[in-house]
C-alpha cells in the first residue's frame, strides 16, 4: 500500500526537529532558534486551552496541537539536563511518537486512507414544495387579485383562495374563503398574523377574523375550509365614529369592562328630565350582571363622586342613567298632593337618583308603620320629620312630637300636632301613653260589636292611628332621670304598638347599639318600617348599615362632599396663586332609603319652613277619642305633660327629713343605659297589661 503524501512529510519534518530539539537548549540557550521553538510551544498550549472551552472539534484540534506542545517541553527539559544523553533520548522519543502517532495527517484523513483527489459528495437539497395549483375557475377580477396576493405571500397555512368578496363603500374590507390546498387535509397553521401580513394591515381582533365554514349545497364545509373576514377600514371608521352597539361592545360590554358580557339594547334620552337612559342586557346564562361603577364612569366620560351616574339592575337587565347634572343637587319642592297618601298608604318622600319617586308609607300590612331617621347635624333630619308628620296628618292620623331639644323647626311643625313638647321628661310622659292606648284599644268594641287589631281598610275602627315622633331620641334615652324607662317603653311600643295602630317615629344621629341603641328596638322599627338614613359620613357607613341588616354586599358607597361640579381653571388659580373657590355643601336631604336589602340613593323633598308651612296640613288637628281621652284620665296620665314631676308619679317620693335637701333626686327608677347591651330589667313586661300595672303601681291609680 503507497503510503500517502501528508504521511511521509510528516515523518521527515519529526526526523530533522529531532536533532535540534537536543542541541538548541545546549548550544545556545538564548538564541533564536531556541526561542523560537519556546514561543511556538507557548503559542500551542494557548491554542490547547481555548480548544478545551470550544463546543466544536476539540478533540482534532488538541491532537494537532500535541507535537508543538510536546516539542517545547522536550526543549525545555534539556535546558535542565547535564550531558547530551538525556537530551538525545528525549528528543528520539518525541520523533518516534510522532512517526507512529502521526497527530497530524490523521486528525485530517481517517483510517490512513489515500486521498489524492476530494470524493464528490452529492448536495443536499430541500425537497422542492410544489405550489399548490391553481385552478383558472372563472374567478372574477378582485379574486384573482387577492389569489396574486395570496401567492406572493407563499400560500400562508397552504390554503387556497377561493372566493373573494369586496365589503360595499370600502377600499380594503373584504371576506376571502379558503380551501385547503390538499383535498381531505384541516387548515392547520394559519394565523390572523399571517393574514394580516399578506395583505399589509395591523393584526388586530378587529381587522382579522376567522369564521367556520358550513356546508352549503354545492359547497362544501368543515375544517378544510376557512372564511376570513378584513375589515381595516371598518375598523378605523369603528375607533373613530362608532355606532352606539359597537361603543358599547368596546367599551363597555368588552370583558374585563365595566358590565362584562352585556349586550347593547337602546338608548333612550329624556330632555324634559335632562337625562341619559341606556339599556343593555346579559345572557341569561350569565347570571346578574356584574357592574363596576369606576371605569363605567369614566367610558360615559364622568366621575363617579359627581352624582350623576346611577345603576338599576333588573334580573339580566341593566339600566344606566346619566343625568346632565346631579339629581341630588336639585331640589324637589314638597307639595300636599306629593305629601298626600295614597289608598296603600304610600307617599312621595323625595326622589331616586334614577329619577323615581321614593315612597314611605304612613301603614304596612302589618299595622301602623313605624319610622327610623338617621342623620347628622345639618343632614336634614327635621326637614324628612316635617315630610312625614304632614303625610300622617293628611292621613287623618293623631300626631304628637315630643324633642329633647327645642328648635324653629320643630316647633312649627308642634303647631299642627295635637301635643308638642320639649325635653326628657315630656318624651316619658307621651311613651306612657301610647302603652296605655295599646290595653285600652285592645279593649274598644268596633262598629261590629267585636275587638279587631288596627286595620285602616276594614270599616268600622273606633279610634284613628296615632302617631308619634321622637326626635334625638337617643340624648333622651341617656337622660340620668328617665333615660332608662324611656328605652323601655320604646321598646314596648315597637314590639306591639302596629296592632293597635300606635306608630313609633324616632329620629337621631345614629342606629348603633355601642351609642346606646338597643338591638331590639333597632330590629323592631327596621321590620316595620322604611328607614331613612341622610348625609353619613365615610367611615361610618359600614357600621351604619351593618347595624340596619344590610349585607355588606349591599353596602353602598358613600356619597361625594358635595354634588356640584368643580370649577375649570384651576391650573390657572395655582399658577396665579389664587384661592379655590368655596365648596359647596349641598348634599343636605340626600342619603338612602332602604325599603328591601338594597339601600337606594335619594334626596327627599324641600319643605321651605320659612316661606310657611301650613299649606301641607289639613285645617284640623286630629286629636284622640272622648273615650280614649277618659281612660288615660283616670289613669292619671292625661294632663299638662309641660309640667314638673307629680308626687309619687316616677314612684315614691324619698324622705327628706334626714336627708340633704339639695342633693339631686333620682327619678326613673333606674340607672341610665350606656354601652351596647341593655342591663337587667327592673321587672319583666312582656304586655301592655304589666306595663299598666306598673304605671298605677307609680301613681297609686
């Protein structure tokens, strides 16, 4: 076998280093040729090192390397040798392990085969893709043009244009159905951005869109099909002028939007009440829509502490209203037909912020209704008393109004009461009277010679409704005196007070039980009765509601400071350092009205107290029957309620003999109550019965 080329070369070139290997380091150590062979060894270990940490041909190339590193080192070796012996063994060595080695020539060529000339090797080549064919089908003009496209764009998903159809009044819109290029074969890889880079459009939801194709006759259908739909026109026209669906759609009906999956059903404007009404609804597999109130502001172009946006949710349909200006900032002059009760008994307490009436009623199905007021200071509490004391006397009922502390108002309103008076004592005395008329009602005959519990619609009663208000109810109820009966007999009343028509009103700054709200009287007047609770502030709204029942899912949120729009400019007042004009506090008579579990929004009706109101009452005073008068007379409780404590009246009076006469007496028979739960009863009255025996217990009757 002829030994090849690069073999014998690298045979001769070990035989000649041989010798030099061993006499340059003895012959000059510092000449060039031992440098030489030094640096050329230096050279061939950094090229070793940087074979070591390369990915690709390490090995060949440390076994190219391996004679330049070995060399050196044989030289240096024989720079440390004594003699010539040593230093012509190492240097025979190194050639005889490149002689049988050959690192170099078989790094190159495997197996010692000769190489004289390259063996062709045959290129590798893709296998060509045929393009699919198209067939001349008689397709008109712009199909062949969106073919043209279609191909240039390499058959994206290796489909075929089949048909396509320019969308009227556009110049890019058009729907394109696709085929499969193999028959029998689903479109598979086809994506709305290759689409959209064949015909040059954004990719966008709005631009692309793929349809299913269903099987028509003399067409087929199914997964080798495709429609496609690019609207780029439409889409621009869509972001810049929408119609009302699409605005909807987009910006409100989208999900993750404010009323996620809801659907546009009409848009209604009212321009006497100068308000916006749009309608749209879920599927009824959607449940109750769900609303979020912040960024539905913001798409209708608002702020949600303006007041002018309120929602009603009606099973899966939704109405928004949108005011021009806030329906809590007008005002909503009271008048006597307003105030006037209807056959159910219901009247107009102010208006929704969705534009209905809100209603109160002066009697439930259960009997004599009962009231709860809740409100602030300057929240408009004597203002809602005055609305339902007028509704009462419209009603026909007896009014009587007893308040802890006088003020204008209440005493004009005390001018169309049959008794009006001022102070914990006063309140007492009219609390022991409406538990008195409770036994001696239980006891008048009606027209029909039988006892019935009060009911306006059946005929016949003997005495009319009574109903009586308590204002800033809880002061009294902590008065050192009387504070604790007072609660007592409130208690008494909201229990059974209904059956014999006695309705219990009372109005203060707050429901809770840790303020000195019983829990009992505050569930009794919430079931019968329709509360009203105005102006709380932030922080109390929680506790406020959760001590009425609400659940906290139900919890509204609270109202803005003020319901009038901020003034524009005020970049300019900072930059001309000018004061912020005064805030207007407006929201007087505006808060909820909770006749269900969802608190409404509402402002109640203006009673204008200066101008006069005498117009919202009847020219008469109800007052109580002859009979029912002669009954408390006898029980010794009829009289001037304006007057000081009666001997023995709140129980026997002490002796004084012994003791200081300056000292405060003690009247009540009780300590007053504080915190959340009420102590232990002084007795147990569970009936009007007990709690009129107790009373003549007092007053020796």
């Amino acid at each position: 076998m002829s030994v090849p080329r690069s073999v014998a070369l690298e045979r001769i070139a070990y035989t000649l280093a041989a010798p030099v290997l061993a006499a340059a380091p003895n012959m000059s150590p510092d000449g060039a040729v031992n440098t030489g062979m030094l640096l050329a060894g230096a050279a061939g270990l950094g090229g070793a090192l940087l074979a070591v940490k390369s990915r690709e041909g390490t090995g060949r190339k440390l076994v190219r390397l391996s004679p330049v590193v070995f060399g050196a080192a044989v030289d240096a070796a024989a720079m440390y040798t004594t003699g010539w012996g040593w230093d012509a063994a190492l240097a025979a060595a190194w050639a005889a392990a490149g002689w049988w080695l050959l690192p170099l020539s078989r790094s190159a060529h495997r197996h010692h085969r000769p190489a004289l000339a390259p063996i062709p090797q045959p290129a590798r080549t893709a296998p060509a893709t045929a393009a699919p064919a198209v067939v001349d089908d008689g397709a008109d003009a712009f199909t062949r043009d969106v073919r043209l496209l279609w191909q240039r764009a390499g058959n994206p998903g290796r489909t075929i244009v089949a048909h396509a159809d320019r969308h009227p009044g556009t110049s890019h819109d058009l729907t394109m159905l696709l085929r499969a290029a193999e028959p029998g074969r689903p479109i598979t890889g086809l994506s709305e951005a290759g689409v959209a880079a064949a015909f040059g459009v954004d990719d966008d939801p709005d631009v692309v869109r793929f349809a299913q194709v269903v099987r028509q006759p003399g067409r087929q259908g199914g997964p080798g099909w495709l429609e496609v739909h690019l609207t780029p026109d439409e889409a621009a026209r869509r972001r810049k002028a929408p119609t009302e669906n699409e605005w909807w759609a987009d910006r409100i009906g989208a999900t993750g939007g404010p009323v996620p999956g809801s659907e546009f059903v009409k848009k209604v404007r009212d321009t006497e009440r100068k308000v916006t009404h749009y309608i749209a609804q879920v599927p009824d597999e959607q449940g109750e829509p769900r609303v979020n109130l912040h960024p539905l502001a913001a798409a209708l172009k608002t702020k949600y502490d303006e007041g002018r946006l309120f929602v009603t949710i009606d099973g899966n349909q939704v109405l928004v209203s949108l005011w021009d200006s806030s329906p809590l900032a007008q005002v909503f002059p009271a008048t006597r037909e307003l105030l006037t009760p209807d056959e159910d008994g219901r009247w107009v307490t102010g208006y929704l912020g969705n534009g209905q009436p809100a209603r109160n009623r002066v009697y439930t199905d259960r009997g004599a209704a009962h009231g709860l007021f809740v409100a602030p200071s300057g929240g408009g509490k004597t203002q809602l008393m005055g609305l339902h004391v007028a509704a009462d006397a419209l009603f026909g009922a007896v009014v009587m109004l007893a308040t802890e502390a006088p003020d204008e108002k209440t005493a004009a309103l005390g001018e169309h009461t049959a008794r009006y008076g001022v102070g914990a004592l006063y309140m007492i005395r009219l609390l022991r009277v409406m538990v008195a008329l409770m036994e001696i009602r239980g006891q008048m005959r009606w027209e029909d010679g039988k006892v019935h519990e009060w009911d306006p619609k059946l005929p016949g009663c003997p005495y009319r409704m009574l109903s009586a208000y308590l204002d800033e109810f809880l002061s009294a109820a902590r008065n050192g005196d009387y504070g604790a009966e007072i609660m007592d007999l409130a208690e008494l009343v909201s229990v059974k007070g209904r059956k014999y028509g006695v309705g219990l009103k009372v109005a203060g700054q707050s429901v809770y039980v840790q303020d000195g709200f019983t829990q009992l009287l505050c569930e009794n007047l919430r079931e019968n009765c329709i509360p009203v609770v105005l102006k709380v502030a932030p922080k109390k709204i929680t506790d406020m509601f959760r001590a009425l029942g609400i659940p906290s899912e139900n919890t509204p949120d609270p109202l803005p400071r003020s319901f009038s729009p901020a003034e524009a400019g005020r970049i300019e007042r900072v930059m001309a350092g000018e004061p912020e004009p005064p805030s207007d506090s407006n929201t007087g008579g505006a808060g909820w009205i909770i006749e269900g579990k969802q608190p409404d929004v509402l402002r109640t009706l203006f009673m204008d107290f200066k101008a006069g109101i005498d117009g919202f009452f009847p020219d008469t005073v109800a007052t109580l029957t002859d009979h029912e008068i002669r009954e408390l007379e006898l029980r010794d409780l009829w009289f001037d309620w304006t007057e000081s404590p009666r001997p023995g009246e709140f129980g026997p009076e002490p002796d004084d003999e012994d003791g200081d006469d300056t000292a405060p007496k003690k009247r009540g028979g009780g300590k007053p109550r504080s915190g959340g739960k009420s102590g232990p009863r002084r007795d147990a009255v569970s009936s009007p019965r007990q709690a009129l025996d107790a009373i003549r217990t007092f007053t020796n009757a």
